[in-house]
C-alpha cells in the first residue's frame, strides 16, 4: 500500500515539474544590442548575432523595441 501511494506522489512531482518545464516554455525571449539600447523579435532582420534574454529582463534593463518590432507589436 505504502508503494502506491509513493509511486503515486513521485508520479505528482514529475507531472509539476514537467507542467513548470513548459511554462519556461512560454518565456518570451528577445535580442538586445546593448550598444542601441534596443531589443528585437526573433523574427526581426536585427536580431541575428545578438545576445538572447527573456523580454522582462530586457524591459527592467530599460532596452525598448526598434522600429521594426514595435510596429509589428501593434
Ligand atoms: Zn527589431
């Protein structure tokens, strides 16, 4: 009886944990110039040959969209 239960709580955490797994998944991620100040969607011509980050880090490091990404934000 004891086993189950214990398979049954190890079976749980592994669930949780592949359920918090997928939500870093989700992360928006963007490229930063740290020369312009100025951070890139993936799909934006800039952004290649730039340095990775999640989107909130880039907004507290006070980085703002370029041209391109900001129109294609709105
Ligand atoms: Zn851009």
């Amino acid at each position: 009886m004891l086993k189950i239960i214990l398979a049954i709580v190890v079976s749980i955490i592994l669930v949780l944990l592949i359920l918090k797994d997928k939500k870093k998944g989700i992360i928006n991620y963007v490229f930063i110039n740290q020369k312009t100040k100025k951070y890139h969607q993936k799909k934006c011509p800039y952004a290649k040959n730039l340095k990775s980050i999640s989107f909130e880090a880039a907004i507290k490091e006070d980085y703002t969209p370029c041209k391109i990404c900001n129109e294609e934000k709105n």
